[in-house]
C-alpha cells in the first residue's frame, strides 16, 4: 500500500514551489540574491528531515535511500541530488497525495509490471485506450482529488462527438480504464476521490452516436454448406496448418488456446485447456507470449470422434511437447496468425468470404447452441463450460448465428404453415 506519491519533480520546479513559499510568508530580504534564499531554504529542510532520518548509500546498488514521515516509508533513488529533491517535495506539499489522472496512471502501470493481477495483454489495451483517448486532454493533467462529475462527463462527450465515431465496445473500454484508475487511486494510493462508476452509467448517448459496426451473420460464421466444403477439402490433408482448422470445426477452442496446446494436455477423449497466446507491447515491439487462458481458468473440453481422429494423426506426424510445433523449431510453438492466414488461404480456395479462425469458433458456438433445442440432454451449461465463458449471457449473445445459407432459409420459413 503507497501512501505517497512516487516524488519525481526536477530541480527548477522544487526551487519554484520554494521560492512561492517564501514569497508567500514574506520572506524576501532585498540584501540577498533570490539563488542564495532559496539554496537556504533547501538546506534548512533537509537538515530538518536529517535530524529524523539518515541518508544512506546502498553497498551494492550504490543508490541513495531515506525514509519519509511517520511511515518511514524506504525511498530511493540513483543519484543523491534526485533523492533531495524527493524530500523536499516530500516536505513543501506536507506530504499530501497530490497526483493527476496521468500521475495515477503512469503509477499504475509501473505497479501492474511488477504484479499479476492483470495480463500484459490488458494493461497494453488498457494503455492503448488511455494514450488515445486521455492522455493529450486537460482531464490527464486535472489532480485525481479534484476531478468531479462535471470533468467526467465533459470527457466522455468530448470522446463520442468530437472527431470520428467510435464503436460502443471502444467506449466501454475507455470507460473501464477510467474506472480501474480511479479505483487504484483509492485502493492503492490512498486518495480521496470521487466514485465514478455511478457517473458514468447514468450518462447515456443514443446509439446513432456511434459507430456502426457489420455484425451480419454472413460474417460473423460459415454456413453449414461452407462448414461441408472446408471439411471436404481438407478431408486427406496433414498440414498442420490445416488440421488446425479442422480441430477448431470439432472443438470451438480459441486459437490462442489452439497453438499452445501440449501433448501432455491431451487425456483419451478429453483435451485440457491450460494456456493461451498473448501478443503484447514491450519496449523493443511486439512480441508473443504463453500465458494463462482469456478467463484465467483451466477448462476440459470433451473431444468427439471426429477430434480425436485429427488429434491423433497431428501426434503421429512429430514427437515435440507442443501439438502444433514451429516450422522452424519444434522446440517452439506454432503462432497464432499462421492459423489465420491458412484459413483465409482456404477461403480463397473454395471462393467463399474470407473470415478469421475466431469466426470458426463462432460457428462451433452456434451449432451447439441449435443442439440444445433439438436435444434435451445438451443443456446451455455444457455449451457454456465446452467454450470456456464466464455465463451463458455471453455465448448467446455474441456467439449465436444463424448458419443456413440463403437456399436453405427460403426453404425453412417457406415450408411454415401460418394459422
């Protein structure tokens, strides 16, 4: 728990607050130069916080250390001079929490490094959303503790009607961004500011407001026709690649999930969902990870003949720990976008719309929510529990399409006796 704020001011800017301090309690005198009043007056607080905490230089590391106030709170820092300027800071604002939005999140960042409480892959979203939407405003500079109902919503209009529209989903997502730094501010720095989640549900914009986004289900999944080609097509391959795909069609797994799947993950009929790709943002470019699954949770999922026969010719074809090995080292795993290129690629093959793996796992969703109403025993719980969701909310909402083509919907609603 940090009580204080991580003290970074420069020189100038301690010297300036010293200097208003002096004019303010009038201090000046006419016979000494503004530079020596205020060289006294850095030398009169530090000697003052000498009298209570020692300044020591680390053996090792060779950084400068004090502690700070009643908490005696360890501060460090690599040169002396900088660990100066963090007490007097300390000092000249009574030790008071003063931070701005930007502040907090800047400190929070550094403190999601070092923990676990978020993936790399969240706080590189949740950096993505605040760099293109906070930070350049006079919001990112306003101090947290002064931040009230009317900064929050000025913000938000100034997100949804200035400039160009964007997706409902992006809006929430600046908005879960907000809500996670002003509940660290509280939590984990200690400050006093406002609760801001109330505001923002109460503000309403009507849906014209923003972008429209193309969730027909003509994009969204592979018809059944299309669904019988890709399976026919691929039928005699052993393209890992291409099985890949196929294993998706039987299985509805996410294709994070799909490429970090290892031999020891599989048990008889069922595969055990342990970790997922990550693509995350470091300070020399992207790079991919392994890390927990989207939910954090290992999962089961019940393989059917048809995956257990694609399984099985995948493990007869190499014998690294990964079931999709690198081409190029089968020490190494097979990424996430070499599936996606190959599914496109079999797209383009059977001349039909173009669509990502993640569409596939869609198309899993779907046909196994259909099951549920022409099967009593496929209740939505295993539906849920198969795909690895949180509720069942989530799957009928966004993973439930249609999966006739045009011929066959004229068909159905045709053949409908009305009255």
């Amino acid at each position: 728990m940090r009580k204080y704020p991580r003290y970074r001011k420069t020189t100038d800017e301690i010297n300036l607050i010293i200097l208003q301090k002096i004019i303010a309690n009038g201090n000046v005198s006419l016979d000494r130069t503004l530079d020596k009043v205020i060289m006294y007056k850095r030398d009169e607080i530090i000697q003052k916080h000498l009298e209570h905490h020692s300044i020591w230089q680390g053996q090792n590391n060779k950084k400068w250390y004090t502690k700070l106030g009643e908490t005696k709170r360890l501060i460090g820092r690599k040169e002396r001079g900088d660990l100066e300027n963090a007490i007097l800071e300390f000092y000249l604002t009574d030790g008071k929490l003063t931070p701005t939005v930007d502040d907090v999140y800047q400190d929070w960042v550094q403190y999601e490094s070092t923990h676990t409480e978020h993936s790399m892959k969240t706080i590189n979203e949740y950096s993505y959303e605040y760099n293109r939407f906070i930070k350049e405003t006079d919001f990112a500079s306003c101090p947290i503790h002064d931040v009230t109902e009317r900064h929050i919503v000025k913000l938000l209009k100034s997100i949804v009607h200035d400039g160009e529209k964007i997706s409902q989903k992006r809006y929430n997502a600046v908005k879960t961004v907000i809500r996670t730094l002003f509940n660290y501010a509280k939590i984990y720095m200690e400050v006093d500011c406002i609760s801001v989640t109330h505001i923002m549900n109460d503000i309403r914009f009507p849906s014209t407001a923003f972008k429209k986004t193309n969730t027909s289900d003509a994009t969204q999944v592979f018809k059944h026709s299309e669904v019988k080609q890709i399976k026919d097509i691929l039928r005699d391959t052993n393209d890992l690649l291409e099985l890949g795909i196929l294993l998706t069609i039987e299985t509805g797994v996410r294709v994070g999930e799909l490429c970090t799947i290892k031999r020891d993950c599989i048990e008889g009929n069922h595969l055990r969902i342990m970790y997922s790709e990550h693509k995350a943002r470091f300070s020399d470019g992207h790079r991919y990870y392994i890390g927990t699954t989207k939910n954090a949770k290992e999962r089961t999922v019940v393989l059917n003949p048809n995956a257990q026969r694609i399984i099985q010719n995948i493990l007869s074809q190499h014998d690294s720990e990964w079931l999709f090995p690198s081409k190029e080292d089968t020490a190494d795993w097979m990424r996430s976008y070499h599936f996606d290129k190959a599914i496109r690629a079999v797209c383009r093959r059977l001349d039909i719309p173009e669509r990502s793996m993640h569409k596939l796992r869609k198309t899993y969703a779907s046909y196994m929510l259909d099951a549920t109403s022409k099967n009593e025993k496929m209740t939505e719980k295993l539906v849920q529990e198969q795909l690895g969701h949180a509720d069942i909310a989530t799957t009928k909402r966004f993973y439930h399409y249609n999966l006739h083509d045009e011929a066959e919907k004229d068909s159905i609603l045709g053949s409908v006796q009305i009255g």
